[in-house]
C-alpha cells in the first residue's frame, strides 16, 4: 500500500511564522499550476501501475483556496490513472473561512473523506499575532459545515503570549467542534521568517517552558480520550492518520507539485520548491526533481528506526529483520545499551517510553551513525 501526496502552494497571505511553500501572491497561477500536477501524475502513472494507493493527502499552501473542481479533477484523475483503493482516506487541509458549503459537497462527492482544519489557537489576539487570516468564531463556523466527517483541527504551541488555558481553550475548542484527532505542533523559529525577530528579542517561550506546555496538554488530551500515537499527533482510537502512518512506517509514498516529495522504491526525490521553475519543467516534460538519492545500507536502516521510534507502536523487529536481513539489537547494540532506561521492548517491537517521547531526537541521535 502506498500513498498520494499533492501539494497546494496556494495562500490567501503569508503567516509570519510560515517556512512552508506557499505563494500568497501567485493565486492567479492557480489554474495553471494545476494543469501542470495532472500533466505530473499523468507521467508518472505509468512507472506506477500495479501500486495500489490507499491514502490521498491534499496538502499545502491552503488547498481550500482553489477552485474546488480543480481537486474534484485530481480525484478524477487518480481514479482513472492510479490503482486507488476502495476504502482509500483521503484529506483536504483546510483553513477556517477558505471553504463554504457547496465547496465542502463538491469535496465529499469526490471522495474526500478527512477534514484537517488548521485552527493553531482559539485566542483572536494570538491568531492575528503569528499572522493567520481567520478567528476562533471562523473555525466554529468551518467545522459546523464538517459535522459528522472525520475532522482533525491543528493546534500550536510555544507562541508568544500563550497560556496553557489558551492551549487548554485551543484543545476545549477543536474537541467541542467534533474533532477526533489533534496535531499539536511547537512553534520553530525559522531564520527568514517575521517570527524569527521575536525569538531573537526573545519574546517566546523557551524549549523548557515549551516542553512543559506540551507535556500539560498531552495530559489534558488523554483527559479527553485521546492517545498520543505518534510524538505530536493525538486522536481517538481508530482516528489515526493513516497517511501519516504510513510515513513512519517508512511506506512508500508519490508527491506531485511544487516541493512535494516521494519514496519509491528505495529512493527519495524532492521536486523544486520553486513555482516558476516546476511550471517550467513540467511544460518541457521534465520532472521537476532537484533531490535524488537511493537510500541503502546503514541510512535506510537508521531511517526505519528514526520513523518509527517517533510513534507510540515503536520499531517491529521481525520487520526490521524481513527488510534488512539483520537484528537489530545486534545492529544498534551500542545505542541500545546506552539509552535501555528510556526504551521499552514488548510483543516484538521497541518504543520509546511515554514519559521520553517528547525528547527523543536527542535519544535518536545515538542511533545515528
Ligand atoms: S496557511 Fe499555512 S502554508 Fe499558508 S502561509 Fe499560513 S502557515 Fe504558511
């Protein structure tokens, strides 16, 4: 099983905090943009026949901000092109007051099954503060259209000025609008970005007092019936994202669009984060690519471990075993022993334990070699 991912580098302005590909100004390239990722997955479909695709992602960028018949077309076109499956997720990420009734039934009629809606805070002030367009009242109003679909909200932590009863409003917020699955994320302060000033004059919480706020919310979540399946995703049993998922599992997975990536028969490739030069190559019949590597070897097995011990299900050994032909306490052995007090190993898998989850690129970085 693999997945389907497509990239939307369409917003209605930038947020200050925003390191993604998104292009506020360049709405008007919609149309064409679009044309250019069916003529993608049109040339890739066949180096891709006889995968069968059980996820499709609409990420971004805000993908609610096009025309809706543009992602009802990429639907039509992977079910005429791709082997997709008939229980396939598929999820559109949305911002609160970017889709409206009849956009969200164009969504549903083509097979949109997932809702992630980007809510960050239910506090105005910090919402107009790191830069988003919408309010708490606009997110209410979104989810009210979604009542009844798998909805997951996003939420930020370690903003400027916020409480932990602003993460707990956050959290009280995106439960009561039916959501059944929360990805919390910590603010990064990327040099480049507006908010970047803010952590120079040091205006945001540091990791400390970030870590803490985390650890409280993660509590508060579980309060509220949700496990932690994977270091900042949070849903109820059953609400997992399967797409996701799949990532960590280090499953294969297409990205079509600018800066999408994919993996693919041992090998990762990255397309352009450049709008104009993927327009350009795709017109002249050239992928975009501008990452290529094999992974193998020592980095494929560094790179299963890493995904998985991110994840509360943790590191299946006979997998490990079945893809590499090794142990893998034999092969980590040194990093194993090292770090044994912050490592459970039960039923043929190894995880991180709970309490340690939240640091453990720090524990990861042993395992790397
Ligand atoms: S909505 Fe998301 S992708 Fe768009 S500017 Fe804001 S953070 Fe970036």
């Amino acid at each position: 099983m693999a997945g389907i991912y497509i990239h939307i580098p369409f917003c209605k302005s930038k947020c200050r905090y925003c390191d993604f590909t998104s292009y506020p100004s360049k709405l008007g390239l919609a149309d064409a943009y679009m044309a250019c990722v069916y003529k993608e997955m049109k040339l890739r479909a066949k180096e891709l026949k006889g995968k069968l695709f059980d996820t499709v992602y609409f990420g971004g960028g805000t993908p609610s901000v096009i025309d809706a018949m543009s992602i009802v077309g990429c639907m039509n076109l992977i079910r005429s092109e791709y082997n997709l499956a008939k229980n396939a997720e598929v999820t559109i990420e949305i911002n609160p007051g970017t889709a409206d009734k009849e956009k969200i039934s164009l969504y549903k009629k083509a097979g949109i099954n997932r809702f992630s809606i980007g809510l960050q805070s239910a506090n105005d002030a910090i919402l107009e503060d790191i830069g988003r367009i919408h309010t708490a009242e606009d997110f209410v109003k979104t989810s009210a259209l979604l009542q009844g679909e798998n909805l997951s909200a996003d939420i930020m932590i370690g903003l400027k000025n916020q409480t932990q009863q602003d993460i707990f409003s956050s959290v009280d917020l995106a439960v009561k609008c039916g959501a059944k699955h929360i990805s919390m994320y910590a603010l990064t302060p990327e040099d480049g970005t507006p908010i970047y000033s803010d952590y120079l004059n040091g205006e945001l919480p540091d990791s400390d007092e970030v870590a803490d706020q985390y650890e409280k919310a993660w509590n508060y979540l579980k309060e509220k019936g949700f496990y932690r399946y994977e270091v900042s995703n949070f849903s109820k049993p059953g609400f997992e994202s399967r797409h996701n998922l799949n990532y960590w599992r280090r499953g294969e997975y297409i990205g079509f669009g600018v800066s999408a990536s994919s993996f693919m028969n041992n090998r990762r490739f990255t397309n352009t984060r450049d709008l104009d030069d993927y327009i350009k190559c795709i017109m002249t019949n050239y992928y975009p690519v501008v990452d290529d590597a094999v992974i193998e070897g020592e980095d494929a097995k560094f790179e299963m471990v890493m995904l998985a011990l991110r994840t509360s299900e943790g590191l299946s050994l006979a997998k490990y075993k079945n893809t590499f032909g090794t142990d893998f306490p034999v092969d980590f052995f040194e990093p194993l022993k090292k770090n044994v007090e912050y490592l459970v190993c039960e039923n043929g898998r190894v995880h991180i334990k709970d309490e340690y989850l939240y640091v453990q690129n720090s524990i990861l970085m042993d395992f790397l070699r």
